[in-house]
C-alpha cells in the first residue's frame, strides 16, 4: 500500500474513529446520567422513608430513634453532592444570565463556555483538599451509629469527582472554538493570580474587595452559576491571600450543605411535585374559581389567593407558578385578560408569598440563624396575608369599571359540591403548620407527613395517582435540591471567610455610625436585601449575608424573627424586579409572556409590595404578634 493510498484514506477512517469515539462518549453519558439518577432517586426515597418512621417511632410508640439524624445527614450529604453533579450536567445550577442573554448568540458560546471551564478548574483545585479532608474526619467515630466518619466526609470527594466528569460531559457538547479559547483565558487568569500570591498576602482586608466584591460579581455577570462564583472566589481568597488551608473550604461546604434543617428542601419539593401529580392543586383552583370566578376581575383574585394557599404546601416558588399558571390562565384569557398582565400578577403573587409557611427562605434563614422554625413560620402567616389584600385592592381598583360578566353567580350546590372535593387539598396546609406547632413533627419532618396524607388521598380520594411518575420526579427533586445545597454550602464557606477576616465588625462599625438608629438600619436592610435578591437570587442572598446582618440587628435590640420576615420581603421583592430578578424571568417562562411586555404591567404590583413591605418593617407586631 502506497504512502498516497494510505494518505487518501486517513481522512475518512479519522472521521470514523471521531464518530465511534462520539457513541461511546454517549453510552457513557446516558449510562453516567442514570446511574446517578437512580442512585440519588434511591437515596431520597430512604430519606423520606427514614424521617416518616422516625415519628411514628416518637409520637405514636413513644420510642425515639436516636440513630436517625445521624444517618439522615450521612445521607442528606451525600443526596446534595449526587444531586449537584446532576443539576451541573443539565447545567441547572442558579446563574444570571441577563447580561449574557443581551449578547450576540456566538458571544454567548463563548462566555458559556468560559463559565464551564472555571467551574471545571475549580472543581479540579477543590479535589486536592476534599481527599485531606477525608484523612482528617476517617479517624472520627460516630456518637449514635459508631462508624468512621470516613463514611460521610467521602461524600465530598466523590461529588467533586462526579461534578468533574458531569463538566466534562458538559465541556464537550460545546463548540470547539469556544472550549479553546475559555482553556486558554481561565488557564492564564489562574497562572497569574498564582504569580501575585505574595502581593496578595500583603494586602490584608483588601483582598476583601479583589475576590468578594469585584471577582464575585464579574463571574456572576458573566454567567458563571453562582454557587461556583462564591467557591472559586473564596478558594481564590483563602489559597492566595490567607495562610489558612483550602481544606476549610471543604469543610465548610460539608456543614453547609449538610445541616438537618436544609432536609425540609428536597421533601418539600417532592411533596409539591406530589400535590401537582394528585389533582390537590386542580381541585382548589376549582373551587376558588366557582368561588370568585364571577365577580370584576374574579380570577385575579383567585389567582392571588391560591399562590397564597399552594405556597403554604409544597415550599418551592417555581412549583407554586408551574402548578397555577397551566389551571388558570386559559380560562382567564377567554375572559379578555392579557397573558403579559397576567404573568406580571404571578410575579408579584411570587414575591408576596414567600414567607408563608413552609417557605424553602424560612428554612434556610432558621438554619444559618438558629432562630425557631416554628416562630418563622407563624411570623410568615399575617404579612404575606396584608400583602396579598393590598393586591387584590388594587386588582379591584384596576377592575372597577370593568363590564359585569354575564353568567351569574355559581349555584350554591355547585360551590358547595367544590368545596368538599377541594377540602383535602385546602387542609393540607394547616396539617403542615398544625404538625410543627404541636410538636408533631420538626420542620426537617413534617413535608413526610404532608407526602403521606397526599399519597393517601391521592390514591383513595382523588384516584389520580401515576406510579410511573414517581421515580423521574425523585430524580428532578435530587437535582434541583443539589443545586440549591451547594449554593447553601458555598455561600457558608464564604460567609465564614468573610466573617474570618474581621470584615463582619467593620460592617457593624460602619453601621453602627450611621445616625438614625433602628429606623436606618431598617431601611438600609431592606435596600441591602433587594439589591442583593436582585443579583444573587434568594437563597444564596439570605444565606451569604444572613450571618453578617443577624448579630447586628441584634446588637440594637431588633427581634430576630421581626428582621428575618422582613429581610426575606425586601429580598423577594428584588428577586422579582427587573431587569435582574431571575424569579421574574423564571414566571415569565411559566406564564409564556415576553418579558418586555410583561414588565410594563409589573411596576404598579412592585410599588404597592415595596410600600407594604415599609408598613410591615414600621409595624413588628405583624411578624411577632402572634408568637407566643
């Protein structure tokens, strides 16, 4: 065979061997993403199960499982990184994307890309530690089960790794240009951050503003999912300007994303998947419908109370939308209203409703705060309450003038007839507050007694139950928890890193001199929290600077549960505003409108939250008046 001969054919065997590489690369990735699926599905289902038995074991036989915290946050630790090395290669992990949305689409690429690549070298400079870390707790014994603690702390080792290979599946479904040209970029940043180490050890505090307040936002803006912003900042912090070892880092990410309390997140979202699957939700948007449905502006009003209702069950905003927009927009477009108005009002239903119980924000703030579960939750109840009269005020203002519908008002039998059907469903919330109130349940708990009750009447009342859904719905909940755990760790590796370098009396000191007192302070958190709920979104928000402001919020006498409820308003308010609130992109996905159009109908909403927000921030007894 002729050199010629074999020349002419290399091109078309390289394009071969390309093409059976490209199978094999996805096998590997189906196989990877099922294995993890099912693996992570499994260990949700054992933690639900587990945390059930726990209180029939307590409240009905009156004999507690000790063993059970123990095994729940071994577990929990390791369902967070699982679930993360799933929600990176959907790429679900929490980003802005504002900016980048505004790019040409080649542009984008890139930038997504270049997010890629930093979360892939972050991941790599974290494997180091997390494996020191390991070493560290392999020598500690369990108290309640008695078992090398190996067995937990290996949890963070195997997560990066999967994280690893989740961004390497991810890497390659990129364009290659791009994945050049972000190795090469984020390679020469890092070799020249390396380069000023001993410039960044002289700088003291100042290297505060370098990494937080000038590296955190630029990778944010730049698309870079947030919880990989805050870790790469903080490992960047603590390997070049601190003495202090990166196995801290991994050490913090561990606490963060394992306390108990965070266990209420991924129930509750199931449970809210749960609640949508049953029927529960159809049924009391039906009977709120026949309820309202005839007056000026009748589903407008329904559409804020049932947010106000499905919130308190299922804890998770874009479960809430998803599972009222799809019922009700349909019939209130055949009645004339605008779908871009519409969405408007479910944002502002979004931002209204996040302190009603079982809130995935109260949770968090309890466990970075230690403040009680129970107190934030019955301190939630009445403010959303007042906010969402304000709205229906202004729904009724808006709609005053509006012609008479011309069906009359439902028969009382038809009402009544609904509101039966929809009881289970309506009573779901007030079993939920009901079990944590009562020391049924804890907080971490009570979503598996709501799991329960719904797989009862789900199956025996409503007869809508679809066995097949469960898994995929286990699935989804493990990844959307992943992601929402390792922003919760990273944001508390970076808190305490903060908190470390003095920076947290600064801010205190700086406070504290600002003439005015409590009323200041108070206007300055609420500013604080909207700006920051704006860009960082909600969780990683409160988490990050909720144990900055707490202590001195405290430090002036101010009611924790009082300041929580209100740092957590103004944080939804920014959340929802545009043109950076992600929830507000999030409910026009949903709701299907064009976010230009949109916008235009959510000012009024907004203004009328912020001047409630204000009176609930003047008046503490709102938050606190029926705590006893």
């Amino acid at each position: 065979m002729t050199e010629a001969t074999i020349a002419a054919r290399d091109p078309a065997q390289t394009r071969t061997e390309a093409s059976h590489v490209a199978g094999a690369l996805t096998t590997f990735d189906e196989l990877f993403m099922g294995m993890l699926s099912a693996i992570a599905a499994i260990l949700l289902a054992i933690e639900i199960v587990v945390l059930f038995v726990g209180i029939v074991a307590r409240y009905v036989f009156h004999h507690p499982l000790i063993w059970t915290d123990e095994f729940n946050s071994i577990l929990f630790l390791w369902l967070g990184t699982l679930g993360s090395a799933l929600a990176l290669r959907h790429w679900q992990h929490m980003r802005m994307t504002t900016f980048v949305a505004m790019l040409p689409p080649r542009w984008q690429d890139y930038l997504s890309g270049f997010a890629l690549v930093v979360v892939l070298v972050f991941l790599l400079l974290l494997l180091p530690p997390s494996l020191e870390h390991v070493q560290t707790e392999a020598g500690v014994i369990s108290p309640s089960l008695e078992i090398s603690m190996f067995w937990r702390a290996a949890a963070m080792p195997v997560g990066i790794g999967l994280m690893i290979i989740s961004a390497l599946l991810r890497l390659r479904t990129m364009p290659l240009k791009a994945c050049i040209a972000s190795i090469v970029v984020v390679a020469a940043a890092t070799a020249g951050l390396a380069l000023l180490q001993d410039t960044f050890l002289d700088l003291d505090q100042a290297n505060l503003v370098i990494f937080f307040l000038i590296g955190v936002p630029l990778m944010v803006f730049t698309g870079i999912p947030i919880a990989f912003a805050f870790g790469a900042a903080t490992f960047a912090y603590l390997t070049l300007g601190t003495y202090v070892p990166p196995s801290i880092l991994v050490a913090r990410l561990d606490a963060g994303m394992s306390q108990l309390l965070l266990l209420a997140i991924p129930t509750f979202v199931f449970l809210g998947l749960f609640i949508e699957m049953t029927g529960m939700a159809e049924r009391m948007i039906a009977f709120l419908s026949n309820l309202l449905g005839h007056m000026r502006g009748g589903l407008q009003y329904v559409l804020v109370a049932a947010m106000y209702l499905v919130s308190g069950i299922s804890g998770s905003k874009a479960a809430d939308m998803a599972a009222i927009a799809p019922a009700l927009f349909p019939e209130m477009e055949k009645l004339g209203n605008d779908r871009a108005a519409m969405t408007a009002l479910l944002a502002a239903t979004g931002a209204q409703t996040e302190t009603v119980p079982p809130s995935l924000i109260l949770i968090a703030v309890g466990s970075v705060t230690g403040l009680s579960i129970a107190g934030l939750f019955t301190a939630g109840l009445l403010p959303s309450a007042l906010l969402g009269v304000m709205l229906c005020a202004f729904v009724w203002y808006r709609t005053r003038k509006e012609p008479k519908r011309a069906a009359a008002s439902i028969k009382r039998s038809v009402l009544l007839k609904s509101f039966c059907v929809a009881l289970p469903a309506l009573a779901l919330p007030f079993v939920i507050r009901s079990a944590v109130v009562e020391g049924v349940a804890t907080a971490t708990e009570v979503s598996t007694i709501g799991i329960v009750y719904t797989l009862i009447i789900g199956l025996f009342l409503y007869r809508q139950f679809e066995w097949k859904r469960v898994f995929p719905m286990l699935a989804a909940t493990a990844t959307l928890s992943g992601a929402i755990l390792f922003v919760t760790g990273a944001a508390t590796g970076m808190a305490w890193a903060i908190t470390q370098s003095g920076f947290s009396q600064t801010l205190a000191d700086a406070i504290a001199a600002v003439p005015g007192g409590v009323p200041t302070f108070m206007a300055l958190s609420i500013l604080l929290f909207a700006l920051l709920g704006s860009v960082l979104e909600g969780l990683p928000a409160i988490v990050l600077f909720g144990p900055l402001m707490f202590p001195i919020a405290q430090g002036l006498g101010i009611n924790d549960i009082y300041y929580a409820i209100v740092a957590i308003l103004a944080m939804s308010l920014g959340l929802f505003t545009p043109p950076f609130g992600v929830g507000f992109y999030i409910t026009c996905a949903i709701g299907g409108a064009d976010p230009n159009q949109a916008m235009r109908h959510l000012w009024p909403y907004l203004a009328i939250l912020t001047v409630g927000v204000v009176i609930i921030a003047m008046v503490p007894l709102m938050s606190i008046g029926f705590i006893k």
